[in-house]
C-alpha cells in the first residue's frame, strides 16, 4: 500500500526521508512542498532531487479530495461538497461527502471546514445529523479543505486567513485527528494561520475541552450553546444529557485562556423557543462567571425543519439585555445563503436529492 502523504508532520516526512535514504532535510523540503507551496504533484517539487521523487512517486500517494461541485454565491462565497473514499473498516464503509465553505471578506478570507462526515451528536436544529455519522476525517482531509479554496483563489488572496471548524462533525469527537491537523494549520514555519484565527467550535463535549485545555497547539473556542437551561438543552440537544450545563460551564470556567483570548457562545435564536427575555436572563447567569466571553446570536433561516425565526424585535431585546451587563454580543448571519450554505445541507441533498434551505451555520466569529 503506498503510504498517504497529506497529513503527515514535519517528523514524520523527515522519518519518511531518512528510511528511503534521504538526507533528513528532505522531508523538510517535501514538508515545505505540500503546505507552504500546495504543490500536490510529486513531479512539480523541484527542490527534491528526481531519484528521491521517483522513488516517491513508487511508495507513496497524495490524495485531495475530489471536488464533486462548487458553488458560487453573489457575496463571493464559494461552497465546495468533496467526496472522500469510504473508511477502511466495515462500520464506516459508506462513501462520504463534506463541505468546505470559503467566504472573502475585506482584508482577510474565512473557511470553514469539516471534521467528520455526518455526525452523531443529534442536534435538532442541524441538518448534518440527519446523516448520523459516516466516519471521521483524517488529518490529511481536515488541512485540504483549507489548501484546495487556497490555492483556487491564490490570486486573489487576502492577508489574513480564518479558519472556523463548523462544518460537519463534531471536532471534539475526532480529537486525535483534529488536533493533528490543527498542528499542520498553526505551524508558524509552514501553513502558518495564526490561532488568534481559528475557532473550533463545539456542542460541548466535555472531556474534549479538558483534553483541548492541555494542547500545546490550540485554536479559540466556541462553544454551540443554543439553550438557557437543562430541560431546553437536552431537547435541542441531546448531547446535553451527557454533559449537562453545570458541567459545561464548569469546563468553561476552568478553561486556561490565553491573554488575547475569549469563550465564544454560539446561540442559534429559535422564535418561542429559546428567544425570550426569561431566556436572556439565564443566559447572563450561566455566563456571568466567566472571565472573558462573547456571545454570537444568530438568526435562524426558516425552511422545513420545525423551528421559527426570532422576530428583529426580539432578538434586539436578547442582544441588549446581554450587552447591559458586560457580556459582548452581537448577532451574526450566516454567509452564502444563496448556495444553501448549511452545515450538512449538500451531503444530504446528494442522498436525498431534497433541497432543503435551513442554514444554522457557518458564521462568521
Ligand atoms: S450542530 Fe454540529 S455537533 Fe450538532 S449535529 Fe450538527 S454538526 Fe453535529
């Protein structure tokens, strides 16, 4: 089996060199090839000698993800769907398909990227967790939907780049995979975005932010709160009557920040559901303790499933009533609607062939 270079550290190309018997400063070279050069084509890597890159091309692959559409949005969005090859065992042997969204902006583009396909989280308002989970992305899968829509609009760049991990999955749940490529994504000496941009986002799995809390690389994090207490949370989701709120906020509260860095709340608003003043007010407790948060509010797009939009009313009484005391909070509409820009959405129009235009995600943070 030829061994899959995508994904792969700085340590182990330069292991990878030094057993085909290369000099160890040639796996840097392959290193700086594929992340900093995005050259995917071992003939194109002209820094490596032509014997070490056709010994390469004999045990070894570099496999992207196969584009299977992109669509394009009138506010410049563009919206990948990529198929992946099935899982390797049984149990996750469907074919895959995740989305990556890249949305230019003035002096600086996000993309937000998948970490699973499907997921198994269950949250009633998401459209990805009708798929359930299919099967987690490699290291490799996670940093091609950022070097793919790089490389795509290389010239046109902006000179900041965000990435948001709020496409489909559930990061927390792939931890070993997502923190490798996070690793990949932070190198300062190879694709080099800077954590202060980049948040991963997550419905709060517990133990994974603890986990989170001792990486040496570390992106921000938002946390998908959605619900004012318990009972309303374990409806919405699910997830909840695992890692209830206290121990939610109590990972929250404990989470090491750095001196730049605040706990982001995501709180997608579901007319007569979680919207009302009583709401904002148990929010402002839960999050009263914290040493620094934001909070992003963010409007929900009517379409089939069985929620409602929060009036403009109504979510400016939210908004004040949080600003009032002290918690930053603003509200944040999710980009590229006209390209069905919901997390999940396209996977399943491909299984289902049934256009569906709720969209709870991506935001921009
Ligand atoms: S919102 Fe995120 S965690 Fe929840 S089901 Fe959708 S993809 Fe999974």
């Amino acid at each position: 089996m030829p061994i899959e270079l995508l994904g792969k550290s700085k340590t182990e190309l330069t292991d990878l060199a030094t057993s085909l018997g290369e000099p160890s400063y040639r796996g840097a070279q392959l290193y700086q090839s594929l992340y900093i050069e995005r050259l995917f084509d071992l003939s194109q890597m002209s820094t490596l000698p032509a014997t070490f890159r056709e010994r390469l091309a004999n045990e070894t692959k570099i496999t992207l993800p196969v584009i299977r559409q992109r669509y394009k949005s009138h506010d410049g969005s563009v919206r990948y769907l990529f198929s992946l090859p099935p899982g390797d065992d049984r149990a996750t042997s469907r074919p895959a398909s995740v989305e990556a969204v890249f949305m230019p902006s003035d002096g600086r583009q996000t993309i937000c990227i998948s970490t699973q396909a499907g997921c198994a989280v269950d949250c009633q308002f998401c459209l990805t967790a009708q798929l359930g989970l299919i099967r987690n992305l490699t290291p490799g899968e996670i940093v091609a939907q950022v070097l793919i829509p790089l490389e795509e609009h290389k010239h046109a760049l902006q000179p900041n780049t965000n990435i948001v991990l709020m496409g489909q999955g559930e990061p927390l749940l792939n931890f070993d995979n997502v923190t490798a490529a996070l690793r990949l994504l932070l190198d300062p000496k190879g694709i080099a975005i800077s954590p202060k941009h980049t948040t991963l986002s997550t419905s709060g799995i517990v133990p994974g932010i603890e986990k989170l809390a001792k990486e040496e690389v570390r992106p921000g994090l938002a946390i998908s709160l959605n619900a004012s207490n318990d009972e309303q949370r374990d409806a919405l989701m699910p997830i909840n009557k695992k890692y209830p709120l206290a121990a939610l906020m109590k990972a929250c509260r404990e989470y090491p920040l750095r001196s730049w860095e605040y706990l982001m709340f995501e709180y997608v608003m579901l007319g007569g559901v979680n919207d009302s003043l009583a709401d904002a007010k148990r929010v402002v407790k839960l999050l009263a303790p914290l040493k620094a948060c934001k909070v992003n509010l963010i409007p929900w797009n009517p379409g089939s499933l069985p929620f409602h939009e929060s009036s403009p009313e109504v979510i400016d009484i939210f908004q004040k009533h949080l600003i009032e005391r002290d918690i930053p909070t603003f509200v944040r509409h999710s980009r590229g609607r006209d390209v069905m820009a919901a997390c999940g959405q396209l996977a399943l129009n491909e299984l289902t062939s049934a256009p569906n235009p709720n969209s709870p995600l991506p935001v921009l943070p």
